[in-house]
C-alpha cells in the first residue's frame, strides 16, 4: 500500500485519536494527568517489555500500552549459548508474556508492524489493524545485512548456515547440526566486525560448543573466524579459558572478514584468506537496527543504527517515537545487550511518563551494564560498567573508574549468572 | 487503587492528579537500575539479595564498603563505584522505604 492511501485509510480513525488528544489538552492545560494517553510499543525483547511494564508501572495504569510482538512467548538471547552447549533447555530460556498482560494491564496484540506514519501518530500492522498512539516506543532488535553475503540469497541457504544469533528455531537447528556432525569435524563460527549484538556472546558460543565437544566428540574442533583485529569483549579472559579448557579444540583467528558463503558447499570465502570448508558453518552475519527502523527512516547513523536522546530515548529523525536497545547508535563504550536494552527500556518509560503528564524528564539518567558468559557449564566470567548522562555531550559516558571484569572465571559467579538471568527476565516480563 | 479513585473524586479532576503519588522520581529511576540483578523495586527472585526492606544505614554500609572494597565482591565493588557516596545514600533510603 502506498502512504497517500495508507494516510486516506487511516483518516478517520486519527481524527478521532485528535479530539481525544485535543479534550485532554484542553480540560488540563498545565498539569496533564496522561489518563488515557496511549502508548504503542513494538517488539517484546529486552527494551520493549521492559518499558511495556514500567509505563503501566509507574503512570499507576493510567497510560494505556499496547505491545505489539510476533512471537508467542520471550525466548532470551543470553543463556541461549548454553542451549547450544546442551547444559540448558528451550524451556529454560522461554518465558510467557502473559504476566505483562494480568498482573499489568498491558495488551498484548500478536502481530508485526509494517508502517508507521509519524504526522498521523498510527502504526499498521500486517494483519491490518491500525493503531493510534500518542507516544510510540520502538524496541525493533537488529536484523542481518544479508546483501554483504550474496550466496545467502540461494534457495535454502538460510536453512542451512544458520547465525542462531536471534534465539529460537535457529537455536534448535543448530543444536541439532552440532549433534549430528561427526567426530573428528569442525565447526566454524564466523564473528561480523563490530557492533553488533552481544560483544562476548560469539566467544561465549565457541566455549559452549567446545564444551559439548570435549565431552561428546573430543576429535573435534571449532574455528574461530573473527572479521576483528581481536577479540572485543573480556579478551584476556576468553583466551585463558581457550588455553586452559580448550588448547586442543578451539582455534582463533583474528583479522577474517566473511565476505560470501556457499552453502551447498559448506565454503566460507574471506577478504584475505583462502577458502575454508567446514562440517558446520555458523555465520553471524553483519547487522544494523531491525527492519522497521530502517523502512521508517529513523536509522539515521550510515542508514544502519538510530541516533537517540538519551535523556528520552526519543528518535533524532522523528518526534513522538523512541527507540531502544541493539537498534539504537549506542553510546561510546556502551554494549548492544539485553542488560543495557532493559536499562534502556526503564529510563525510556520514565521519560514517557514524564513526558505524558506535563513533566520533564530526568536530565541525569544513570544505569549500569552487567554481562556473563559462560566458559563452561558452571564457570563464569563478567564484565561491567557504569554509564552516566553527560551534558556537556549529550550522551551517556561510562563512569570513570567503576566497572571492570572478573579477576577469574568462578562458580560463584556462575550462580550469579544464572540468578543474574532469572531477575531480569522477572524484572523484563514478570 | 481505592485511595487514589478516592483522591481522584476529592480532588478536581486536573489541579492534583492522583500521579502525583506515582511520579517518576529521579532517585527512583536510578534504583530501578539496580532492578536487573535485584528484582523490580528491590525484591529479588532467588540467588540474589532483595534490597526491599532493609536497614537504610546497613545497607548503605554495605554500599560503601563495596565502594572501598573493604567488602568483597565479585561485581559490586566495581558497579559501587560508579555512583557517588550521597547517590548511594539516596538509593539505601528507597530501597529501605519498599515494603518487605
């Protein structure tokens, strides 16, 4: 549909959205009380419903939200490696929305949205159906450039090379192909340049297959194919466990850029190495913000992450709309994670609230960031920061001093990890 | 929910919304980073420590000897830091003020 029809279409329905708007601005000019103001999230990741719930939250019921998301249930892209590692189940990493829906009145609408109009303040969704928001919260996740790995386009070859790297179906697959590989073959794990989403999960990844080798098939190896000049997160500390755990399995290589894929083959083709076959390729390819983003013209950075402000999270390229998580243009030193996608979503929804009933925002948001991996099935290793709005450049800059990463990898913090996971998925959707 | 309905009538309707109650509070923003490992308002699932509840002058103890690494830790003496002693403070005394 073209957007003259699509804004004819909608017409009717914005008009009424604007006497609504209009009576409420008129009976409280000064202090608003956002009763009945609608907000429109879409995505129920990390960011989206986290701030789904604490504008309920925290406007005590009075913002009506609507959530708008395609899939049945919140699968979590952390602790999914260890799916792949065979220590944790789909289950494990699966959790119902139905909480957001009773225990917070959000409305929970099953579907994907394939417009926005911005001036008409309406989002249309695939199946139809239009929605007036006064504010919409936009939590879209990434998706893969898939134009940087041509032979992606054949028939099938998805279905074959699998990133797993959005936790579900994929996820299976590839557990399934890890199982199925002989003894004795390899398994190559191809990392895009950063950003990206999770800075230390690929390396994670690595550990959890070579993990699942050494005890099923220690013939095996995995092969690290990274387009970075280094590992990017906990460096140090990845390369001890490798040498430690891992000396005979895992082998890294730093400076390799993917740049096409035969599946039928099972061929990586690099910028500047040869050819390389593997029994399993698992090709994380290189990504930006999540389709909508881009189609809506708010990936205002290289066409590829959305600029915000981070003291609301509103879109530079468009008013009303605000967006979170690994689709934003982050802040210097701040990582693509559903930790921080979480943080996002919290400080977005106070922004709202405020925003909503007349208020102004809180102008020195500060927030933390904490992220796991696992190196083995029990032994952990963290880094963390402390990220504060600076005026001067209005963005947020890490904390000088604070954070920092684990001085080893430990059990203990690997309960911590696993109970690191069961409060923010509770804090995220319960 | 009753009180504020009861407020709402008491009250005309835009002079003093019933919000006033729920308002968005800089302090809590800033605790509700700490809602990811400690639960939402402070109140943990398991293998954490709910924050909800507890002495404010233990809890800020415990803040600031994490800060000084007088108290060990496997995360918090790094987080502890990025926050000033008086933002510490002000987070000891929102958790403190949540209901156990």
């Amino acid at each position: 549909m073209k957007r003259r029809q699509f804004v004819r279409t909608v017409g009717a329905v914005s008009a009424l959205g604007a006497v609504g708007t209009l009576g409420l601005v008129a009976g409280c000019a000064t202090t608003g009380t956002g009763s009945g103001s609608r907000v429109v999230v879409v995505g129920g990741g990390y960011g989206g419903a986290t701030a789904a719930k604490y504008v309920r939250m925290w406007s005590d019921g009075g913002i009506q939200v609507t959530l708008v998301e395609p899939n049945a249930s919140f699968i979590s892209c952390p602790i999914s490696n260890l799916v792949l590692g065979g220590s944790k189940t789909m289950a494990d990493i699966t959790t119902p929305y139905d909480n957001l829906v009773r225990r917070h009145g959000v409305k929970l609408v099953r579907d994907t949205v394939v417009a926005i109009d911005a001036d008409k303040r309406l989002v249309r969704l695939a199946g139809g159906t239009e929605l007036p928001y006064d504010r919409l919260i936009l939590s879209p996740g990434v998706d893969f450039m898939w134009e940087t790995l041509p032979g992606m386009a054949r028939p099938g070859a998805q279905d074959k090379v699998l990133h797993s790297w959005k936790a579900g179906a994929q996820t299976v697959a590839l557990r399934q192909q890890l199982e199925a590989m002989r003894d004795g073959g390899v398994y190559a794990l191809s990392i895009p340049l950063a950003p990206y989403r999770c800075p230390p999960g690929p390396y994670e990844r690595a550990c959890q297959v070579a993990h699942y080798f050494s005890k099923a098939k220690p013939k095996s190896k995995v092969l690290i194919l990274d387009a970075n000049d280094d590992v990017t997160s906990k460096g140090p500390l990845f390369k001890k466990a490798w040498a430690d755990r891992y000396k005979d399995i895992i082998e890294y290589r730093p400076k390799h850029t993917v740049t096409d894929v035969d599946a039928a083959t099972n061929t990586l083709k690099f910028e500047f190495a040869n050819d390389l076959k593997a029994d399993v390729l698992n090709v994380i390819p290189a990504m930006r913000a999540g389709d909508i983003a881009l189609k809506s013209g708010l990936a205002t950075a290289n066409k590829r992450w959305c600029e915000v402000d981070f003291l609301t999270f509103e879109a530079k390229a468009a008013k009303n709309i605000h967006v979170l998580g690994d689709a934003t243009q982050s802040a210097p030193a701040m990582p693509k994670s559903g930790h921080m996608a979480n943080q996002h979503g919290k400080t977005c929804a106070a922004a709202v609230v405020s925003l909503l009933t007349g208020k102004t925002p809180n102008d020195s948001p500060i927030y933390a960031n904490t992220c796991y991996s696992f190196v083995s099935d029990t032994d952990v290793v963290h880094v963390a920061s402390v990220h504060r709005y600076d005026a001067a450049q209005k963005t947020m800059v890490t904390v000088a001093g604070a954070g920092g990463v684990s001085a080893a990898a430990s059990q203990l913090e690997g309960q911590y990890a696993l109970a690191w996971a069961r409060n923010i998925w509770a804090d995220t959707l319960a | 929910m009753k009180r504020s309905r009861e407020l709402l009538m008491g009250l005309a309707l835009c002079g003093l919304s019933a919000w006033a109650a729920a308002e968005v509070s800089p302090v809590r923003s800033m605790a509700a980073a700490c809602a990811n490992c400690h639960g939402t308002e402070g109140f943990a699932q398991t293998g954490m420590d709910t924050l909800a509840g507890q002495a404010k002058d233990a809890l800020l103890k415990k803040l600031l000897d994490f800060k000084t690494g007088a108290k060990p830790a496997t995360v918090m003496h790094q987080l502890s830091k990025g926050y000033s002693d008086a933002q510490l403070e002000e987070l000891a005394g929102y958790f403190a003020a949540q209901k156990k």
